[in-house]
C-alpha cells in the first residue's frame, strides 16, 4: 500500500498521537453540517478555529472531501493519487473509486507538492472521523471550481456515498511578510483587516455568491484559497443547504500579546 507521508515540518501540529488527541477532545461535535470552511495555519495559530469546523461535520459520512488551494486560475485541479495518506492516529485511506470518477469528471492531475492546505487539517478530520475514507483534492482560484462542487455532490449521489466536504483557506495575509502593507502597521492595520478587508470576504461567503468571493479574493487580496471555499459553495447549493454560517474569526496576532508587522486572518464556516 502506497501511503502519502508528512512534509510539513514539525511543528505544524502535533506528530504524537496523545497529543493531537489532546487538542481535540476539547472540541464537542455537532453534528449538523454537511460542509465547512476551515483555516489552515499551524494550529498554535488557528488550531482551534479549524477543529470547530471540523468538529461540525456530521457524524455519518462516509468520505471525507478536503479542498486545498494555492493554486491560481486555470490550474488543473490536482488530487493525492496514494492509497492513503499518514496521520498521527495511523494511514487514513482514500476512497479509491470516488477519486478515479473524480479524477476523470475533472480532468485532475496528481498533486506531488508539499502544500499545507489539506496536510494540517488531516488529524483533525481522522482524529473525528476514524472510519471514514478521504478525498484529498486542492481546486484553482477560479469560478469553475464552483461547478466543481456541484459535480463532487452529483459524483457522491451516484455512488450511493454519503460525504461532507471541507474547504481550506487562510483569509488576508498582511505585513511586510506577505508584502502587503495598505494601511500601514499596528493598531490601525489590524483594525483594517479585521473590520473591512476581511469582513467583506466574510460578508460575501455569507450571502452565496460565487462571483463575489472570487472577486473579492482577487480585489482585497483577502483568501489564499478561493477555490477550496467555491467548491464548498457549489457543493452545499446542489444539496440545497443555507448560506454559511461564520462559526469564529480571529487573527495570528491574536496569539501575542503585542500587535506584529506580519499577520493572518482566520475564520471557520458552516454549511447547514
């Protein structure tokens, strides 16, 4: 058995399982979303607004779709082509035949980087859900990933298989980190980020629309992963679910205790 392994450096989360355990059970589950949007920095950073994500899944699935991004417009889309992938709680499987169907509705390509979009969530999604397989597939930051969506819904329908799909994205990466300074540093960026540029990303996965949340990650620079969070979209309009639901929104400054040069936004959504 092929098995995809770490390649995120340690640190990211914990390798141990007791550990990464730990973290976890703090979360109760909900059991009442069909789809999320989660944040996907280490988790000392956004750990905790991931796992409220996660843990809002429903119990029931049987598969797993994670969206990653960081990928521009017109990229393939690419998919984990391994037999499973390694967690701390063992070798999470693939759901083979809903990827090879996938693969082929989507005109795929083998996803062979190290990219922390989908990696970091994966404990997080075997640690709440232990039986269920995986799709691990990052979508370009275009409009079609929206129809992406719909066509992994119609995929999962037809296979008689039940999924929740969860989407991965960081919000506005601001500083002279990201070289992306409008409003200069301190107080008065923060302010900006939180209350303007990524309440507006907020406000627009809220209201349903696709061509808003793309144009706003593409205007105000304010999510790495559109795509991820289009696919959710399209996913949760053909299962006729409500608009998101922001469950928490916070930042990497809100880690310290003084405001940084550099820092990210968060939020995790829900779909029910």
């Amino acid at each position: 058995m092929q098995i995809r392994d770490y390649s995120l450096p340690n640190g990211w989360y914990p390798r141990n399982e007791d550990s990464a355990a730990a973290f976890l059970s703090e979360f109760k589950r909900q059991d009442n979303a069909k789809a999320a949007v989660a944040p996907h920095a280490g988790w000392y950073y956004s750990g905790s607004l991931a796992a409220l994500a996660v843990s809002s899944l429903k119990t029931d699935a049987q598969a797993i779709v994670v969206l990653g991004g960081h990928l521009p417009s017109g990229s393939a889309p690419l998919f984990a082509m391994e037999d499973a992938v390694r967690t701390p709680f063992g070798a999470m499987q693939i759901e083979k035949k809903f990827r090879s169907v996938l693969y082929n509705e989507l005109k795929g390509r083998e996803d062979r980087y190290r990219d922390n979009t989908i990696e970091v969530l994966l404990p997080m999604v075997h640690y709440f859900f232990p039986e269920a397989k995986l799709i691990w597939l990052r979508l370009p930051s275009g409009i079609n990933s929206y129809e992406s969506g719909r066509i992994i819904r119609q995929t999962a329908a037809e296979l008689n298989l039940k999924i929740n799909v969860l989407a991965s994205t960081d919000l506005t990466h601001y500083g002279s980190n990201y070289g992306f300074s409008p409003h200069g540093s301190g107080r008065e960026a923060l302010r900006w980020v939180r209350e303007v540029n990524d309440a507006a990303f907020i406000k627009a996965v809220e209201s349903g629309s696709a061509e808003e949340v793309l144009r706003r990650a593409e205007t105000d620079q304010s999510s790495c992963s559109a795509g991820a969070v289009l696919g959710a979209m399209g996913y949760a309009k053909a299962e006729g679910l409500n608009s998101a639901l922001l469950l928490k929104y916070a930042t990497s400054a809100d880690a310290g205790s003084e405001i940084p040069d550099s820092f990210v936004g968060y939020a995790a959504f829900s779909f029910v």
